[in-house]
C-alpha cells in the first residue's frame, strides 16, 4: 500500500478517525459498538484512510479493559453496596 497520499490534517483523515474510534468493538464482544456488524465495514474503510496517512490505525484503539479485580475470596475487591442500608430511607 502506498503511504503518503492524505494528509493529517486534511478533512477526509479527521472524518475516517472518528469513524474509527466510533465504530470500535465492544468491550468482551465481537460487535461494532456503533452498527452491531461483526465486520464492519466502516471501520475498515477508515482504517484504510488512516493507513494512507502513514499512520497505524492501531494509534487510536483503545487500551484494553481488564476485568475487575477479585478478592482472594473470589468476591470483587470493592465492596458492593447494601440494599436498605445506612442512609436508606425506610417505609
């Protein structure tokens, strides 16, 4: 593929990086957060853009989620909130 041909600050790079940091997976999930496709296809057209820069796509994904942290008890780490607790009003 030959690099070079948008430039970053043309409109057509600004509009395919925001399509795709839009159109990005959903966390634990195989789908588009935007369009629900499992390929989706605007995210690989802008893609496409951003590579044309000279620029790896790569440089706006997220960074990865990691699971919420566990106790040793296997019970999440913070603790969760008590139904009908201090400051609960009561009928």
């Amino acid at each position: 593929m030959v690099t070079g041909i948008v430039r970053q600050t043309s409109a057509v790079y600004q509009l395919a990086v925001e399509q795709y940091v839009r159109h990005s997976p959903l966390a634990f999930a195989d789908r588009c957060a935007s369009c629900r496709a499992r390929t989706c296809p605007v995210r690989l057209h802008a893609a496409e853009v951003i590579r044309a820069a000279g620029v790896s796509p790569a440089t706006y994904d997220p960074p990865p989620r990691r699971p919420p942290a566990m106790h040793w008890s296997g019970q999440p780490a913070a603790p969760l909130p008590v139904i009908g607790g201090p400051g609960v009003a009561r009928k």
